[in-house]
C-alpha cells in the first residue's frame, strides 16, 4: 500500500467490510472491463480469494481494442487470473436497434454467458463493479444484474466511485486516476441501429484523440455527424486552428460528413439526454 496515501477511518472500515463480503463468496467470477470500478474489484477479488476467483472480459465488437489490451495487461502486472469470452449481443435484434434498453440487453446477454461459464467451471457467485455514485443515473444494465442474481459488492458496502479511486491509489493501483470509459454502442445515437461498421468509426476516431493527446473524450455518432466531446480544461486546445483542421481532416476521412465540437465539454451520459422522460420512467419500472 502507498504509504503517502491516507485512508479515512470509514473508508478503511469499508474496505475491512468488503474484504469480508467476498472472502464468504466462494468461487467468484469478476465481471471484468478494465476500468477502474472492476479492476478494483478484480484485485480485491484475488487478494480475498487467492485461487479461487477470475477476471472475465467480455469481448465483442463494442469493446475498444485499447482497453481489451490494457485490461488484460493489468491483470498480467497484478497476477490476476483472467479470461477472456465472446459474447453475442450483436446477435440480439433488441440489442442492435438500440432503443433505450439496449444497455439492459446487453448485459443480459453478458450475464447468461458469465452464468453458463460458472456453471461449466463450477464457479458459486459472480460479482460486478455497480456502486454507490451508479444509482444516480440511468443505468438499465443493473435490472438485468438483478435479474441473474449477479453481487454488487462495492455497492453493498456502500462505496462511491471516489471511494474506489482513494482506495485503488492507496494499493498502488495504476488504474486508480484512469478516466471513465463505456463500450462503443454508448456512443452512438438512440435508434439508429448498431453495427460493426458504426462501432469500428467511433473506435478509430476515439483513437486519433487519443493519438493526438488527449485525455478524457467521447465521439458521439449521429450518423453523417461526429458530436466531439472533450474534456473543458482540453477544450481550448481542441479549438486551436492546428488542431481543429487536423480533427476535420482526420474525421472526415473516417467516414464523417461534419464535425463538431460539443462546448458544453465531456460528460458521461450525455446521449440520455436525447431520450423522453416516458422512456426513461419506464425503463427504469421493468424488472
């Protein structure tokens, strides 16, 4: 643990309470995606249950490249055991049309593959990264955790998504300061359908920000129109004529017909807000 961080006295009783949650789970599968909530979780998983729990990474056509290898490096870098699966959301026609529940339906389509791999390797629980600070946005991918009977123990001791970032920095976790990321479909507009094609360009034009410096971004895709979301202190940069023309050029040879730069800057969610409030209402009321 890094000595020059100091843990409050809750936030350790916290961590004393999530170390006993999982070291009563038995065998545990980690839902594992490389950001900072579940690579937390992985390694508080492995410190708990040396030999009996795994990291598994769903991959599919929605999960950038990127973060498929350095998810899987951190694990190498912190001797957590993990594989990776295929899943097939993009098999699922609920999935691909991308109506406000396409989040739920792909995590249940996750959560049946984690299910049918606990039971072939005889695993008993499997948990997730969900916390506190999550149930304050529209997440429908927690109706169907629910569903499957998935745990939430970051959830369960009640800890915030600062609370892991403080605890992750204090293990020495480099994953601790690592913006927030979602899968490839997050980008992309409500009801125009998902596909390969859609997901590889905002992949290749998250990687040409990424190339070019910057630090947190999302590339929203409204069909002919890329919607650039960056972070407010990296916006001034983004708006330089240098860099500005360089994003044109870069986008529209992805695929591109305009270019935008979003002035209200980066925020997670943002394309929730294109959404009725009936939708979100109901939603939110299924099981």
């Amino acid at each position: 643990m890094d000595v020059a961080v100091e843990l409050t006295c809750e936030l350790q009783a916290k961590l004393g309470q999530l170390n006993q949650e999982l070291s009563s789970s038995g065998r545990l599968l980690v839902a594992y995606s490389g950001g900072v909530d579940s690579a937390f979780l992985a390694w508080a998983a492995h410190q708990a249950l040396p030999g009996n729990m795994l990291a598994v990474i769903s991959d599919s056509a929605s999960l950038a490249r990127t973060q498929l290898r350095d998810a899987i490096a951190f694990c190498q870098e912190n001797g957590i055991p993990c594989q990776t699966i295929a899943t097939g959301e993009m098999q699922r026609p609920e999935y691909v049309r991308n109506d406000a529940m396409r989040c739920f339906h792909c995590k249940d389509e996750l959560f049946a593959a984690l299910d049918s791999f606990r039971k072939a390797y005889h695993f008993d629980a499997i948990a997730y990264g969900v916390n506190k600070d999550d149930q304050g946005d529209y997440r429908p991918g927690q109706q169907a955790a629910r569903a499957h009977g998935i745990k939430a123990p970051l959830l369960e001791v009640g800890l915030s998504k600062q609370d892991i970032r403080d605890l992750a920095r204090a293990a020495g976790l480099r994953v601790w300061n690592k913006p927030a990321s979602a899968c490839l479909a997050s980008r992309i507009e409500y009801g125009r359908e998902v596909s390969p094609e859609v997901l590889r360009q905002v992949e290749t034009a998250e990687d040409a920000l990424r190339n070019l410096g910057f630090q947190q971004y999302r590339v929203r895709h409204h069909g002919a129109i890329a919607r650039i979301e960056i972070a407010r202190q990296e916006l001034a940069r983004a708006m330089s004529p240098e860099v500005s023309q360089e994003l044109v050029r870069t986008f529209k040879s992805i695929g591109f017909t305009y270019v935008t730069l979003d002035m209200e800057g980066f925020r997670s969610g943002s394309m929730n807000a294109m959404l009725p409030v009936s939708s979100l209402l109901g939603a939110a009321g299924k099981p």
